[in-house]
C-alpha cells in the first residue's frame, strides 16, 4: 500500500535516461553495479534492480517518449535504499491492479514493487509538473 512520502535521503545516484527500450537496462545495471559496490547482499540488490525495471518500464509504456529520471537515495541508519522515478506524468497516476488469476496478462508490476519494498509512494508536484514514483528497500550489507 503506497505510503506517505519519507524525506529524500541524499542522492546516490541521479541520472536522467532517455526514453527508448535499452534505457531500462541501463538503468537496472546502473543500479546493480552501485548498489554491488556499497557492499550490499544480492538479495537486496535484485529487489533494488527490479523495482528499477518496473517503474522506469511503466513510464515508457504509458508516456511513449518522455524522459526519465532515476535517484537512488542511502537512507541512512534504516540500512535501506530509496528508489525514486520520476516524469511528466503527473495527471496519470499508478495504481495496483488487483486481478483474479489468469484474467488479465500484465499489469501486476506494481504488485511486485508492493512486495518486494519496505513502503512505496507516489508524490506530485505541480509546480514542475512531475509525478515521482518511490519504493524503499531494505539493503542488507554484506559483513565486511
């Protein structure tokens, strides 16, 4: 269930990806390799790359053409990393489809984020007209 936003943690990363097929990849071995570098488990680091795959993939399917941006967010002491994508679609707001089993092919994304995060949200600003779409994961550290 989308949960009120946190205050964004100082960026990891924050890069803004064009909108073509490949970026999405991009940014899922962006966020793999990073997050692999801070010493996380693998466990967390798919979770992380997976909410990554979801939401940026959601912004090319319902805004064909508009650009992406994706940070990545330490939440401090939490041990846990915010993922937050954001675009100009702030009048088209995400929602969980909650289908019975074999009545509708996809759609079931944001479910895998409600699963795999800690919490996940949608905050709008109007002013820039944007919408980001946030998820926190829990990023365990491997024992160093």
């Amino acid at each position: 269930m989308p949960g009120a936003q946190p205050p964004s943690p100082p960026p990891l990363d924050d890069l803004t990806y064009t909108p073509v097929p490949g970026s999405v990849r991009l940014a899922r071995r962006r966020t793999i390799r990073l997050l692999t570098e801070q010493g996380w488990d693998e466990e967390a680091v798919y979770d992380a790359a997976l909410i990554v795959s979801e939401l940026a993939s959601n912004v090319l399917r319902h805004l064909p053409g508009e650009p992406f941006r994706l940070m990545l967010g330490l939440c401090g002491d939490e041990g846990a990393v915010r993922i937050e994508v954001t675009d100009s679609g702030w009048e088209c707001l995400p929602r969980i489809i909650r289908a019975q089993s074999g009545e509708r092919y996809g759609g079931r994304g944001l479910q895998l984020v409600e699963t795999v995060s800690m919490e996940w949200g949608v905050t709008v600003n109007k002013s820039t007209f944007t919408k980001a779409v946030w998820a926190v994961v829990a990023a365990k550290q491997l024992a160093g």
